[in-house]
DNA sequence: GTTAGCACTCATTGAAGTCGAGTGCTAATT
DNA sequence: AATTAGCACTCGACTTCAATGAGTGCTAAC
C-alpha cells in the first residue's frame, strides 16, 4: 500500500525524531545522505502519509511527528535490529557475576541494569510463586492465641502467615496438623493448594483431630491469600530528563501510576511468551497516553515465570530496548533454568 | 531580644507565607487584624528583622519571605499547636480499625493516612527487628547443596536466608545443629545472635558434629543480617503539586534522593525518643535545601522501635503535621504496646 | 515613636514586531 | 507524468517596549 519512497520518508522521520525529539521538516530530510530527491517532493509524500494517518502536524507549518499509527508500523515492519555493543552485553552479564541462590536478588539488579542502560524505567515482574512447590509447612505458635505458618517452596521460596489459633486448639493437635500437612502437599504446586486441602486433607484432619473444620478453615484462609508476584522498578525518576515529560501535570500522572502497584499488574501481566510492544493508547490507560511499553518473559524450562519490562515515551529506541530486553531475558531464562532445574 | 512587636510580624509572616506561597508585604500585613499599626511602621519592622536574618527579600522590592533562621525561631517560639479536628482524628484511628497481626500492615497504613491528611510525602521506619527475641530456627534442606534457614521472632516476624550446605553435612548434623540452636538461642535478641553463637553454641556444636567449624561458619554468615528496618513511603508524588516544585530539575533532585532509600536512612534515623524538626539545610543534604523533615518516634513499652516522619517544603504547616505526627506515635506506641506485651 | 507621603525598584503582563523553519500550491522542468 | 523550483503564507519562538502594581526605603510631619 505505501511505495518504497513513503516508507524510506517514514522511517527517517521516525528515526530523526526518535532522536531529536523535534519535528522533522521537508528540508532537513532533503539534507540526508539516505534521500536523494527534492525537499518539494517530500512534502508531497509526507501529505500523503499525514492522509494516510502515519504521521501528524503539531501546527499547521510545523515539520511532522510521527503518529501512534506511524510507530506502529515503524516496530512491526521497518526497525532494523540493534546489534548490542560488547559493553552493553558485559554490563548486562555482570548481573549473573555473583553466585546468588535468590530469584529476588537477580530481579533487582536486573531492574537496576536495565534502567540505566536505556535511560528509561524499568519494570520487572518477580517470579510468580504459584508455581513453585511445595517443599515444608511449619507452625509455629508465637503465644496462646496466635501462630506463625511458614511455606517453603521447592525453589526456597518462603511465605509466610500469622493467623489467630482456634481456641480449642492444643499442642498436640497443631503438630498433628502440620504432619498430616507435610505428608499430603509436600510437593504440591502453591496454586493448587487450597484445592487439595479441601479434597484430601479434610478427611484426614477429620480422623485425627477435634474440631478439625475449625483448624481447617484457618489453614485455608491462611492460603487464600493473594500470593501476588512482586513488582521491581528501576530507574523511576528518568521519565523526568525526557523532554516530552518537562511539563508537570504530565509528569505527575505518569508517577502517581508508577507508585500504584495495583495499576502496573494489568499492564505488563502478559499472557503470552516473547517480545510485545504496546504504543501509547494501545495500553488503555490514560497515563500511558505520551509512552510505550516493551515487555518480554522469562521462564524456568518451558513453564513463563514473569515479566521485565522497560516504560519510555512513545519515541523510544525501540530497536534498542528490544534488543537489549530479548538479550537479557534469554539470559535470565538460561541462568534461572540452569539453577532451578538440577 | 526581638520585641513583642517583631515577634508578632514575625509569625504573622511565617504564618501568612505558609498559607499563600507568596512574599508577605507590609501593606497587605497592615490590613490584618491582629496588628494595629500602620505599613510604614511594619516597614520598619521588617527592616529590622530582616538585618536580623529572619526573613529574606526575593528581590529588592519585594515583599518578605521567611529564612531559614526564621523558621527555625517560628518552630521553637512562636507555634501555637494545631487542634485536630474530629475528623482527622477519626482518620487515623481508623488505621487501628482492624484486627492486625503484623506490625508491616499497620505501618504502611500509618503511611498512607499521613500523606494523605497532610498532602507532603510521609516516610515511616519500620520496627526494627534487632530487638526481637528469637522465637524458634528452621533449617530446611532445598537440595543436596542448599538450604533455608528461617528465623521466627516472638512477634511474628519471620526472616530467611538461603545458603549452600558445606558438602560434609549430613542430614543428622543439620537436625543435631538445629536442636542446639533452638536451645541456646530462643529468647536471643537478633541483635545479639551472633556473639551468642560464637560464645555458647561453638562449644556445644564441637561436642556433637563432625566439621563443626564450618557449620559454625555457614550459620553465622546467615545471620550476620543486615537487619535493615524497612522503610514506608507515602504519597511520594505529593511533592510535586507544592508550588516550590514546579521547577522540574527540583523534583528531580527530590524524587531522585527519595528513591535512593540508603540516603533516607540517615536523615530520618534519629537517636533520641520524640518530636524533631529539621528545616532545610539542617538536614546536611542538598536536595532537602528546600524542605523541612519532621520526625517522630514510636515505640513499644519504653523501647523505641521506629520513626515516623513527614517531609514537606520548609513552608510547611508544621504546626498541624506536629500535631498530626505527636498523635500517631502516641496511638501506634500505645496499640503496639497493647499488642507486643501480653 | 508613629505615620503619611513620595520616589524608586522590579517582576509580571501583554502588545507589537521580527525571524525562521516549516507548509501547500502552482507553474516550470525533465 | 513525475519532479522540482518558487512563492505566498502560517505560526511558534523570541525580542522589545510600555504599562501596571505590589512592594520598598527614606524623609518629614504628626
């Protein structure tokens, strides 16, 4: 549907403002070494693509700007793949350099790296404990009326909960529980675990202790909590040094979205493996309207664990960010299989 | 040394300027009612407190700003303690509201509350856990390599470390090494772990585990904790809607240090027990030049635990924030009290 | 000691003018 | 028929200038 010579404009366009963050007219694109036609031609080309909705006018004897349309077709069919430079790659596996045995710890640094690398924001989705399994269940009785429950995953993961006792509830009873629980969910992904309490945990509890739905309900209600992954941010006050956020009240909803965990979920909670860029508007929320979103997955094996994600403006180096986020997450997806997997 | 008259422009000023954001000038002074005399003698005035250094002209002929020093003289001298209203009061009692186990929960909330009723960032120091006697240690083997330790205090606070295993140990050495320490060391303050180990447990270890020294080690690193007490933010955004913040490489500055929590430690980790009020550059830092930080401790019993803190501008209402930030410590003081010594 | 009066300062505002980078359109050129 | 040169036009950015008004300090009168 475009010529050649519409897409050669677009994509100069959308690389001269990617980084000069100005309007491009007709006559500095005549000046580029790639385009070899007349600053009169180009304006008719640009007519047309502004028609065609790729790109926009800020005024109306301003240069062009390209629009979300114009970035979206940019990502999907004219970004040329950045060759990551050797310091960036170092940089990048300096992360692995210590020997760590937490998952947080990589996350963290990763964040860190990650937004200093781009100058963006970083956003990086922990590991997702559902799926880990079950390894031991520990109560500890803190005082008369309340205990602490401990969960330890296979990965060594620990969550824990502090719950009031039932009062009928003695020692011995507890430490039947907390054996009968072992012996039954030991190995039993997080996720599943309500279910079986009330499938084959019940029945057992019911033989071996008095009032066993009490304790029961208590254990389940422990577990009903949202095991939610945890957010790492990187980078949070860069969005202020690019010149589309020198305006406040932008600035402001951007950060105030920023510090809500509970608004960043949905965002970058992505149902399916690989590389996505969503562009301004494209991520529904109206504080993202000047900013995209990359995100890529890593995972353990074939099974996705989370999310790293980088948030910049809609004119970002795309080509870079999804160079530099496809390399690390291989990276973290190798390092997090080789660790977990033995 | 200054007289009646002064000390009343004075904190008409200071009061004035902190409602307005504006230069107070002697003309919009004189309309006042509480002051009886004519703008050329309130000329006069602040001529006078100016040479003092208590208030600051912006430029030649403009009206007068509050110093440093005159905050400092406003704060000690001339604050008229701010009555609560009942719904602020409401407000933060409703932080008590439900039933709480982890003191984690109430803090964030007191967080949350205080930013919102004062609009200034609020920071809250969590409880430090040095003081916490050890409850009970778990040790729970992941693999043949690693393991978990998990440290549960008599509050409910539960700690992890994940280590690997010196390859000598077997599984009746960890449960042996385990039993020791519970013994030992249950009542232990976590501040106090480490010497008691070295002390007591190493001559208990030697008599019953082969390699004992490098158990002993393994255990020790595990411990040597940086028991960081948490910190809690509140309304980190609010900073940008203060009329001195419009300048964008301000908020940076700002943001920046606030998002750097190993650069809060030390402005809000104050030694002695009640209310403090640090005005810009007493804080020795030079992104708090324009902001005043007020503090104050909670604590349980007569041990302090933690500080709760708001950070505004140095135009701050610190009459109703030393309000707000003296009836918050007292409540979370008492609750906790209730809560910790039964 | 207090105040009225006056000359002076300076940030802020808005109007007027210039500049220049950009456009669209038309007519000439290839 | 496609390309380009040329030209009138637009509009943001910047500068200049004058007017406004809220403030000051100082002096002289009360």
């Amino acid at each position: 549907m475009l010529t050649d010579r519409q897409l050669l404009i677009l994509q100069v366009i959308v690389d001269d403002f990617i980084r000069s963050a100005q309007p491009v007219g007709s006559r500095s694109l005549s000046k580029k070494e790639e385009i070899s036609f007349s600053s009169a031609t180009i304006r008719n080309e640009m007519a047309d693509l502004e028609e065609l909705g790729y790109i926009e006018k800020t005024h109306t004897s301003s240069g062009r700007v390209p629009s979300e349309k114009g970035y979206r077709y940019y990502v999907d069919h004219l970004l040329s793949p950045q060759v990551l430079n050797k310091q960036d790659i170092s940089i990048i596996q300096s992360i692995f350099a210590e020997k760590i045995f937490e998952f947080e710890k990589i996350i963290q640094k990763s964040a860190k790296i990650l937004s200093e690398l781009t100058n963006y924001t970083s956003i990086v989705l922990g590991p997702a404990a559902s799926f880990n399994k079950l390894k031991r269940i520990q109560i500890i009785p803190l005082n008369k009326e309340s205990a602490v429950a401990i969960f330890v995953t296979d990965s060594g993961h620990v969550e824990n909960r502090t719950f009031y006792l039932p009062p009928s509830v003695d020692a011995s009873d507890l430490e039947k529980t907390v054996n009968i629980l072992n012996e039954r969910l030991t190995g039993v992904a997080l996720e599943d675990l309500n279910d079986k309490i009330y499938k084959e945990v019940a029945t057992l509890l019911r033989q071996h202790i008095r009032n066993y739905d009490l304790m029961l309900h208590t254990i389940a209600d422990s577990l009903k909590m949202p095991v939610n992954e945890k957010l790492f941010f990187g980078g949070k006050t860069n969005m202020l040094s690019q010149p589309e956020f020198h305006d406040i009240s932008k600035i402001r909803t951007l950060l105030q979205m920023i510090d809500h965990e509970e608004w960043i979920y949905p965002l970058i909670k992505n149902d399916s493996a690989g590389i996505h860029v969503k562009i301004g508007r494209e991520n529904n929320n109206s504080a993202m309207e000047n900013c995209s979103l990359i995100t890529a997955t890593y995972s353990v094996g074939a099974e996705s664990l989370g999310t790293i994600a980088i948030l910049g403006p809609t004119r970002m180096e795309y080509s870079r960010v999804i160079s530099l986020l496809q390399f690390l997450s291989n990276d973290l997806t190798s390092v997090l299989t080789n660790l977990y997997q033995k």
